[in-house]
C-alpha cells in the first residue's frame, strides 16, 4: 500500500529512549537478524509509508539518531528519559505536526511487527467508533496501539511513570478495537539477555 492510498494522516511514534539497563546494552542498536534493532522497526514502519515517523530518543541519543540514517524519520530527544516510559510518549505526541488523525505508538525493542498487520489495524481505524486500535495475540494485547487524536490530550496529562497508556485503555473499553494477528510479534519484546537469547534462537541464529 503506497502513502497515498492511507485513508487518513497518520503518524508513527517509536520510543527508543530508555536506558536498556536490564538489557546492559543500548538495545536499538543491537544487531538482529543483520541488522540494528531500530531498524527493524524503521523499516516496518516506512514500508507502510505513514505521514510522519519520530523516533523518540534519550539515553545514547547520539547513537540513535546516528541508526536512522537514511530512513524517513525525525528524532526528537526526551531530556526526562529517566522518569520512564510516558515522558517518551509525552514528547513524541508533542513533536507531531497539529493535522495528524492518529498517532501509532510503537516501542523499538518489537522487531517482529509485520507491516501488513499495521496496514490492517489502520484500515480498521475510525476516529468517531474504533478510535483506539490494539492487536491481539491468543487473548493477550500488544503493541503497537493507535490512537486517535482526540485522546492525545489525555496521553499527554495522564500517563506516569513506565505504566505508558494501557490504563487508559481499559478507561475507553467503548472505543477500543482490537485485531488479532497472525503471530506473535506483537507480543515480543526484548528486555533482558535472555529475551534476546530466546528471540536469536528461534530464528535459528
């Protein structure tokens, strides 16, 4: 699907700022399946083609900026990285131009999101019933979550800490639409060494 063909203007935000301290190594950067981890991500994300795609930088914002090269990203930079996960969220909202519908919420440690479940869940998308769009897995929900822009206000003043926004999922239950995937790298994330092991041995790495 060519950027034309996306119904309405939306935004990828990818949060990569976080200091990868149970991972001990900057996560985004670390190579899988040949190459960087952010880019995986990056990728998945241009062969969508959304309207605007920040990366969300802190810890080692340098070496991040440095991984998108070349891709059609922009990086804004969380000075408050260290207060956890919304201060990220926070900071990729405020970078996005005020004519996006939505934004896509996207954390950097999922490599395995296939650009044709997010094709899906943004086809789902409907900002006046579906307005809130989660894949699912097996019964369990993951990332990335869209969100249209009548609740970036709400995101904005009402996530702390790591907890992100899943709180407010649960608080507009009536808006939400979930779509189920094929697999599980919705589910995947890579947060500790063993994680990472797990992930390098089922590709056979």
């Amino acid at each position: 699907m060519p950027p034309d063909a996306l119904a309405v203007r939306v935004a990828a935000v990818i949060l990569a700022a976080g200091r990868s301290s149970r991972m001990g190594a900057h996560k985004p950067a670390l190579e899988l399946d040949g190459k960087p981890l952010l880019r995986h991500v990056l990728d998945a994300a241009d062969a969508v083609g959304f309207a605007d795609v920040v990366v969300v930088a802190g810890a080692c914002a340098d070496q991040t900026r440095a991984l998108c090269a070349g891709a059609t990203a922009r990086v804004a930079v969380n000075a408050r990285f260290a207060e956890g996960l919304s201060t990220s969220l926070q900071t990729g909202l405020r970078a996005l131009a005020d004519d996006m519908d939505a934004a896509m919420i996207f954390l950097a440690d999922m490599p395995d999101v296939a650009p044709a479940l997010i094709r899906r869940m943004i086809a789902a998308f409907d900002p006046a019933a579906r307005a809130i769009v989660v894949p699912t897995h097996e019964g369990r929900r993951g990332h990335p979550v869209l969100w249209a822009r009548a609740f970036f206000p709400a995101l904005l003043s009402r996530t702390t800490g790591d907890c992100g926004a899943r709180r407010l999922i649960g608080e507009f239950a009536g808006r939400v639409h979930e779509i189920e995937a094929d697999d599980a790298g919705v589910l995947t994330d890579l947060d500790t060494p063993q994680d990472w092991a797990r992930r390098r041995f089922s590709a056979g790495v």
